[in-house]
C-alpha cells in the first residue's frame, strides 16, 4: 500500500486520459478502494492482462513556443493516457531491478 499511496503522491496533476480518471480522484479514494485498486495493480503486474482500453490515448496538439501556430509543423503531439496505467507503470519495476533480483534468488 506504502508504494501506491508513495506513487500517487509524487504524480503532478496533469490531463485526464480516455477514461477520466483524474490523479486528485486517485488521491482521495478511501483506504478500502486504495486496497482495491492495489490488488487489482498487483493482478495485472502477476497476469500480464493489460487492460485494452490502456492502450488508448487522446492526442492533442500543442503549439511550439515562439513558433508560427498558422504551420501544423509548428505543432507537438501530447498523448493523454490513463492515471491509473501511469500509476501501475511508475509502481512496474524496471526489467534491471526484475533481473538483479531473479539472480539474487537464484
């Protein structure tokens, strides 16, 4: 729960994804949805059943500073995922730490 709740607080508020789930939602649920939304992390990590609607985003241009907005050059793309898939990547250790720790066991 420790790295949930640690996730949650270091995330800055930014755009809602598809599912408009905002990080302020997250970061207010009570204590028994939190334990929810733990287990339900920890499934996904165990099974590697990545929900389909995770791999949807809303693109949004976005203007280059000091550039001509007249030219869709002058334009960045900005995708808007999903809180809740930023949350289980930032709490998904990197495939090092996976590896030191598989050699460690064994």
């Amino acid at each position: 729960m420790d790295e949930l709740m640690g996730s949650l607080d270091k995330s800055s508020d930014s755009a809602v994804g598809p599912d408009d789930t905002h990080y302020q939602m997250l970061k207010h649920l009570p204590s028994n949805a939190l334990r929810s939304l733990r287990d339900i992390l920890n499934n996904i990590r165990l099974t590697g059943s990545f929900p389909p609607s995770w791999r949807h985003s809303h693109v949004v241009p976005i203007p280059k500073a000091a550039k001509d907005s007249s030219n869709p050059s002058n334009y960045r793309p900005i995708a808007l995922t999903s809180c809740v898939c930023k949350i289980s990547r930032a709490l998904t250790p990197p495939p090092t730490k996976i590896l030191r720790t598989f050699v460690d066991l064994y």
